[in-house]
C-alpha cells in the first residue's frame, strides 16, 4: 500500500470515527437520561424495545445488504446510473418497510413477544399513539439506510455517520421534554424517535443534493432496471448475515427478560457500554477495509490483499488488547459515573458493571470475525458469510441455556463473548490466508510492544490503588471522575506502545 493510500484510508477512518464516537456519546446520552427517568423497570424495558427497532434496522441496512450490494455498484457507475440505482432503491426498501411499519401499527404486541417474550402488559403502556408513531418511524429510518450507502459510495462518511447524532439528539431531546413537562416518558420517546428519523433522512437527501447524487432530471434516469438478480442475491446475503449478529444482543436481552424486571434493561446498557469501543475502534477498522479489499480482489493482487487483511488484523488485536487491558479494572467507575445519578442503587450499578466485565471479553474476537467477513465478501461470498453465521446462531440458544437454567444473569451473559469466539474461529477458517498465519503477532517488535502495553497496564492499576483510592476518603464523589481520566489516559498510552511497536515491525519487513 503506498502512502497516498494510507494517508486516504487514515483519514476516510479518521471521518468515520469522529462521526460514530459523537453519535455513540449521544447515545450513552439518552441511556443515561433513560435510566435516570425510568431505572431498571418493565416501563424502561418497553423503552429498550422501541429504540432497539430503528437501531436495529438502521444497522441491518447499512452493515448488511446495502453495503455489500448497493456501494460496490454505485461506485462502479457512472452519474446517470448511480443516481438511477439510487432512486430504483429508494422505491424498493421504502414500499417493503413502508408495509413492515403497517403490521407493526395493526399488531404491536406482535413484535413485543418476539424482541421481548418476558414483558407483559405491554397494551396499556403503547397507547396515545405509540404504536403510529413507530409505524411512521419505520419506513424513514429504512430510507435513511439507503441514503447512508449512497453517501459512503461517494466517499461522504462523515454527513453518513452524522446521521446516528442526529438521531440520539432527538430521543434526548423527547426525553428532556417528557422529565420537564412530567408526561409519560413512552409518548414522548416516540416523538424524539419520530423526529430523529425524520431529520436524520432530510439531512442525508439535503448533503445528497448538495453533492448531486440525485441527478439532474428523473426525465434523464431512464436506464432500465438496474437491480439485477446478482445483486438482490448479494443483498439478501448481506442482510441475513448482518441480520444475525445484530440479533445477538436482540436474543440476549430477550432472553434477559425471563430473569426478572429490570434485567433487560441492565443487559442493554452493559451491552452499549461495549458497542462504544467496539463501533469506534474495532468496526470501524473493518468498514474502511472492505472497499480496499474488493479493489485489491478486483485487480487480483492477492499479495496486497493479504498484506492489507494482516495489518487490519493486527491494529484491531492491539486495540482490542488495550480496550479490555485498560477498560476491565475500572468499568465500576464508568457504570457509576454514566447510571449513577438516576434511579439505579449500587447494587444495581455493581450488578451492570459485572455484566459490562464479562461483555467486554467480546471485543477481541468481534474484530476478528468483522476483518474475516470483510475478506470473504471482498471475494464476492457474501453467501458463504451467511453460512458460517447461521451455523455459529444455532448454538447461541444453547450458550444461553445455562443462564437461564441457573437463573444467573453473569452465566447468561458469558453467552456474547462465547459466540463471538466460535464465529471468530469459523470465519477466519474460512477467509484462509493471514488469518489463519500462525506469525502473524510473531514479530519480536510486536511481542515486546505486547508486553509493554501490559506492563503500562498494571502500573495504571497500581497507580489506582495507591494514590486514587485514598481520594475517596476525603473526597468520594470526585473518585469517579479521577479513575475513569486514569482509564482514558492509560487507554491512550497502551494503544500508542502497541500501533507504535506494529509500525516498527512494518517498516523492518518492507526494507
């Protein structure tokens, strides 16, 4: 990879990153005033439910079929084309969506006993229009999906990613209103929801505008049908795999339900303390890496290929090691100091920061697999993807048996770290190549940066016990604040060793 590329890779996931960690940061924003509102109670675990469908589409749209099926082509069109198979998309997903939105309107507590089979009495808390609200939510977050993958076809990651932002000001704003004007927190949500998707989706069209991807005239657009079989073969592929990931954490709530109220909800915010590191740092990796990849398979350049894939995986192993190394000792701080003003006690606080220790051992292998599913579609088997995932889904139920046998919310949640170990192992399997290299981590420069990044690690944990816990005796309050800056700061250290030391060992193989 010569320097041009790196510099335009660095920076197209710099854009992405900046992007998804403000959108991310909003998020934690609306689940803090979300516990602090409602706690850990069935009324809040209705609210998980109606935020988990728009993130849920959202994220089946635009990691799934559209951006295995939909970029590459508009890429490789010209203007005329690409803006025609914009619009023949737009007609499609908005007719589909428009009539899922229909059936979640006559039958809401249809999707209620699927996302969460635990909850009753769900018809007294969706009425004042809930129910309409979402139905309308429904459809234009599907359109949004679209609007994104046109935007990232055209290299516009930052107003795509922006859109997440948007979105989650808005559910804070309803939130904010429903606390001020002391309404019912559900109506309220759904209007933020409402809101959030409509702007997000004006947003997205005005930058399209802007840019011109819609075209000049429709008139002009008459190119044919553009959405051939390959690529509704490829869509389809795309999104069913995409559909299962997303619905672990879907699963595991639901399956949380069945241990009592509250549950859920703990589950869900253990789980989105995860998704922050892992969106920013280690996904991201994965979305900057497929077009590189597909070009590099386009052009049968198997060495570039597998060089690219190697220095993928190793960036997503070494951050992935700094992100458990500096975020297990001092997620209790964290937990405290994003849920600890609402109505969650301690008990509830320790009992979601175990959760969030044992979520966090999912990072390293969801880097893995996300880098490997990346290789296999760049190689146009997206089929393949789907395969290897639907086998890894049939045993979740079975790594959530012991959970709920044993009534043990800790035990249930090993079920997100397992999974994504057995799918990192059958992707990589798959994919070949440098993800099965036994060397790929044997450099003597990578192992020595591997073992200072533990060594900063520990004296960050010493550090903490020595000098930052006797804060708490005078000051408690300020306790919080001090571990998580020493958290973000040993972060920061331990990953520079690490990229600092992969970077060496690089520029010694390429001479």
């Amino acid at each position: 990879m010569n320097t041009q590329g790196r510099r335009s890779l660095l920076g197209a996931g710099m854009l992405l990153s900046l992007a998804l960690m403000a959108g991310r940061l909003a998020g934690f924003g609306r689940e803090m005033l979300l516990a602090s509102s409602l706690g850990l109670s069935a009324q809040a675990d209705v609210a998980i439910v109606l935020l988990t469908i728009p993130d849920l589409l959202v994220n089946l749209l635009l990691s799934g079929g559209i951006g295995i099926a939909l970029i590459p082509a508009m890429r490789a069109a010209d203007g005329r084309h690409a803006a025609a198979l914009f619009w023949q998309s737009t007609l499609v997903v908005g007719g589909v969506f428009t009539l899922i939105g229909l059936g979640f309107a006559m039958s809401p507590e249809l999707w209620f006993r699927v996302l969460a089979p635990g909850l009753d009495n769900i018809g007294k808390m969706l009425e004042g229009g809930v129910s309409y609200a979402m139905a309308v939510a429904i459809p234009l977050t599907a359109l949004a999906g679209v609007t994104t993958a046109a935007l990232n076809a055209r290299d516009r990651f930052f107003v795509a990613g922006s859109g997440t932002l948007i979105f989650n000001l808005c559910v804070i704003g309803g939130l904010m209103l429903a606390f001020l004007f002391e309404g019912e927190y559900l109506i309220w949500l759904c209007a933020g929801i409402l809101a959030g998707t409509v702007l997000r989706w004006l947003s997205q069209w005005a930058a399209m505008m802007h840019v011109g991807l819609l075209g000049k005239r429709l008139g002009n657009l008459n190119c044919g049908w553009l959405l051939d079989v390959a690529m509704i073969k490829s869509f389809a592929a795309g999104l069913a795999a995409a559909s299962l990931l997303i619905l672990v954490p879907v699963v595991l709530r639901a399956a949380a339900s069945w241990l009592g109220a509250g549950e859920m909800a703990a589950f869900n915010y253990a789980i989105k303390l995860v998704e922050l590191p892992l969106a920013i740092l280690i996904t991201t990796l994965a979305t900057v890496a497929f077009p590189r990849l597909s070009e590099a398979h386009s052009k049968k350049d198997s060495v570039g290929f597998d060089r690219f894939l190697q220095h993928g995986l190793r960036r997503s192993i070494v951050l992935s090691c700094a992100v458990i190394l500096c975020g297990w000792p001092f997620v209790d701080s964290a937990v405290a100091l994003l849920f600890g003003m609402g109505r969650i006690d301690q008990a509830g606080l320790a009992h979601i920061a175990t959760l969030t220790q044992v979520a966090l051992l999912s990072v390293p292998w969801a880097g893995i697999s996300g880098l490997a599913a990346a290789a296999l579609n760049a190689r146009l088997q997206p089929v393949r993807v789907l395969r290897r995932t639907l086998s890894v889904m049939l045993i979740l139920p079975l790594l959530c048996l012991p959970g709920l046998w044993l009534h043990d919310a800790r035990l249930l949640m090993w079920a997100l770290p397992g999974f994504h170990l057995i799918l990192a192992f059958n992707l990589a399997w798959a994919a070949g190549g440098v993800c099965l290299r036994p060397g790929l981590l044997s450099s003597r420069t990578i192992l020595a940066g591997l073992l200072a990044m533990i060594l900063v690690a520990v004296l960050a944990s010493i550090f903490d016990v020595l000098v930052i816990a006797p804060i708490g005796d005078w000051s408690p309050g300020a306790i919080e604040f001090w571990r998580v800056g020493l958290a973000g700061l040993s972060f920061f250290v331990v990953a520079g060793v690490g990229l600092y030391a992969l970077r060496c060992s690089e520029q010694s193989q390429e001479k």
